[in-house]
C-alpha cells in the first residue's frame, strides 16, 4: 500500500507556485529610445546614472505613468493624475530636487548616512540667495552635478568630483559676460590652477588637497568673510591657525581687519611658502605693511636673518658630515642628531605665525646648538680621517723601508760566492 502511495506522488504532476507577472517595461526608456537623438542619450546614460543604479527611473522625477504608452499613446504616459510635470524651470530646480533630497525618511530607503540639508545650506548661499530672488542666472543643482548622467560624488567622473570640481565652478566664473553682470572677477580659476594646492591635487593625485568647495562650501557656496578667513585656512592648517588665535589673545588685538592669511599667501593663488617671505628681501611679504624704520620692520629683518643663519649652518652641516661619509668615517649617529636641527628649521617656519619674536628666536637658537654640534663632529670625523690618513702614510713609509732592506740584503747575500 505504502509503495503504492508513493508511486502515486511521484507519478502526480508537480504544481509549481504562481509566478508574480513580470513587470512591463518603461514606456519612458521605450519612446524616448524610439525617437532617437537627444532623447535617446537621455536614456542611454540612465544606466550610469546613481539613480538609476539604485533602481529609480523617469517616472520618479517626472510622474507620469511609465506602464501605458506602449502604444504610442504619448497622454497617457503623462497623465496629470498621475503626477506628471514637466522638467522644472531654473528657478523652480533646487526645489524639484529637494523633493527627495530633503525628505529624511525617503532617503534612508537608499543610504541611512546621506545628507538632506542641501536646499536649506543652499538657501543661503549666494547662488541660493538670487535664486530664490528669481535671477534665473545664478547655478542651480543641475549645474554642477548634471541633469541626467548624474554620477555619485565619489566616482572619479563626476563633474563634482575633486579633480573635476574646479573645472565645473569654472565653466560660470570665467565667463567675462556673465561674471561682469554681477561685478566679479573671472581670474580665480587661472590662479588656483597655478597654486601649491592644485599641484598637490592634479600633479600628486592628493584628494585631501583643497579645491573650490572646501574652502567656500558647495552647497552653500560663498566667499569667506574677512573674519572668517584664518578659520577658513586653519580648517586644514591648523597649528598655524591656532598660533594667530593666541596672539590676538595674549596682546588683546584684533587682527581681522589687518593680518589675515591671505595677504602674505594670497587666496586663489596660493604658492608653496619659502624662507625669502620672511624678512625685508625682495621676495618679503613683511615689508608689504611694515615699512622701514618700523619697529616691527626691524623685528622682521632679525627673524629672517635668524632662520637664514639656522639654515645656512645646517646646510654646511650635512654637507661636511656627507663628505665624512663618503671618505669613510662612521658619522650616521651625527647625521641622525642632525635631524632635530631640521625639525627646528619647520618649527620656525610656522610659529612665524605666532608674531613672537622670542619664541621665534628661541627655536631658532635650539637648532644652532644642535648645528653647532653637527658641525663640531664634523671637524672631529676630518681630524680622525688625517690621523688616519698620516698613520697610513707612516706604515707605508715603515713598509716601504723594510722591503728595502730585505732587497738590499737579498743582493747581498747573493753576490757572496
């Protein structure tokens, strides 16, 4: 009975569950494709765009209903009741966006960590500011990241990407027509290009280094305020932010009015610092505001020949020690000790920004005394390379006079009979 059961069950046809109906393809991509032309590259690039990689389509910026108009029935793909708007005006764009982009919970269905401020940061931006004014000429999302074909911040092909950042706030603020509407200049881009930054960013592949937004913010860009400079800089250079803070504080003065970052560095045109800026050469940015026979004129000229004369001895240092090296003479410990001279060179490189002359000349003795030092066991490793040397030239001597001798007394024992 039992064996008869079971032939029975495996005779049975087998019922396989319901399969849920596939889902009609987009009637968007299917039109668009069809009509060939810019529409058809709209849709090409959907699949690159991070909207839609996580899964979102026409429809869901645009409404309408993408499951009819298969059959060309272009009104009932853009049924009204069913949300369907045209692309939105200029003015009209940050909102069309923020529909999304500001909605917490909506969010988080794609990435629980993404922001949703962006129209309220963009809101007081500049940009934001005319915007909502109704000037249909200052940037608006769609500006910088695209309209479709957006990409993800972090994919090395966004326009907004770091090393593609510049090249995006360029395309508006290097327009003469358009910036000498608003009074600006459209220098900033040439200079950035040519700044320490951008080589770190574009020659060094450094993403850390700085570019457009990190210094006037993206989604509300502005330019730094005279008083929010040196925080706008010390964001990355810290220490040296921190050292032009405690001045201000120790000699109760307010420095945002005179001293600011960019008057001895620049702004967009930021070069790589060198030792020629401190002091009263002629590459001196002191001088610009401190003219002779100023006290603190003649503070800066004593500055500058104090890190002169530290890096002067410990070039003359090295340069001994190596030559030491070269000729044999063990000195990698003097070399090493050496180092801390180096660190003092940095060290007074950056508390220039303190404006403390005795701090400042301070350090700059400490590397003396260790310059001194390594110049000292420099001389030390020459007089025990001629010691050296004078104690060779006396063997030699001493050899050379025995295997005379043995010479001399070989013949002589070779001319006996």
């Amino acid at each position: 009975m039992g064996a008869t059961l079971l032939v029975l069950l495996l005779a049975a046809p087998v019922q396989e569950p319901p399969r849920p109906a596939p889902t009609p393809p987009s009637s968007c991509l299917q039109c668009h494709a069809e009509l060939g032309g810019t529409a058809a590259e709209t849709v090409a690039r959907l699949g690159e765009d991070i909207h839609g990689q996580k899964g979102l389509s026409c429809h869901d910026c645009h409404g309408g209903n993408p499951a009819v108009g298969h059959d060309g029935d272009i009104d009932a793909a853009h049924d009204p009741a069913r949300g369907w708007r045209e692309h939105p005006t200029r003015l009209q764009v940050p909102q069309f966006c923020a529909r999304c982009h500001a909605d917490a919970e909506y969010m988080k269905r794609f990435n629980p960590h993404t922001r949703i401020d962006q129209l309220s940061e963009y809101r007081t931006s500049v940009h934001g500011q005319k915007n909502a004014a109704g000037d249909t000429r200052t940037a608006v999302c769609v500006d910088c990241h695209g309209v479709h074909g957006i990409r993800a911040v972090a994919d090395a092909r966004s326009s907004v990407h770091p090393t593609h950042l510049a090249d995006t706030c360029a395309r508006c603020h290097t327009d003469e027509k358009l910036m000498g509407q608003y009074g600006l200049p459209t220098v900033q881009y040439a200079d950035y290009k040519n700044s320490v930054h951008a080589h770190a960013l574009y020659e060094k592949g450094d993403l850390g280094a700085p570019t457009c937004n990190d210094c006037h913010g993206s989604h509300g860009a502005v330019p730094p305020g005279v008083g929010s400079v040196a925080n706008v800089c010390g964001s990355c250079h810290g220490r040296e932010a921190s050292l032009f803070r405690e001045t201000e504080q120790k000699k109760g003065l307010d420095l945002d009015l005179c001293i600011q970052c960019m008057v001895c560095h620049d702004n967009h045109a930021v070069k790589a610092p060198t030792p020629d800026m401190l002091g009263v050469g002629p590459r001196s940015t002191c001088v610009g505001c401190h003219p002779p026979g100023e006290p603190l004129y003649a503070a800066a000229e004593r500055m500058g020949a104090g890190l002169q004369r530290l890096r002067t001895g410990l070039d003359h240092a090295r340069e001994l020690l190596e030559r030491a090296e070269r000729a044999g003479v063990e000195v990698s410990e003097d070399q090493f000790a050496l180092q801390q001279a180096q660190d003092q060179v940095i060290e007074a490189r950056v508390l220039v920004h303190s404006f403390d002359e005795e701090r400042f000349q301070a350090n700059v003795d400490e590397g003396v005394t260790v310059v001194e030092a390594g110049l000292a066991a420099g001389r030390r490793a020459f007089g025990e390379l001629r010691e050296r040397r004078l104690g060779l030239g006396v063997s030699l001597i001493v050899i050379v006079a025995v295997i005379a001798g043995l010479v001399l007394k070989v013949r002589e024992i070779e001319a006996k009979p």
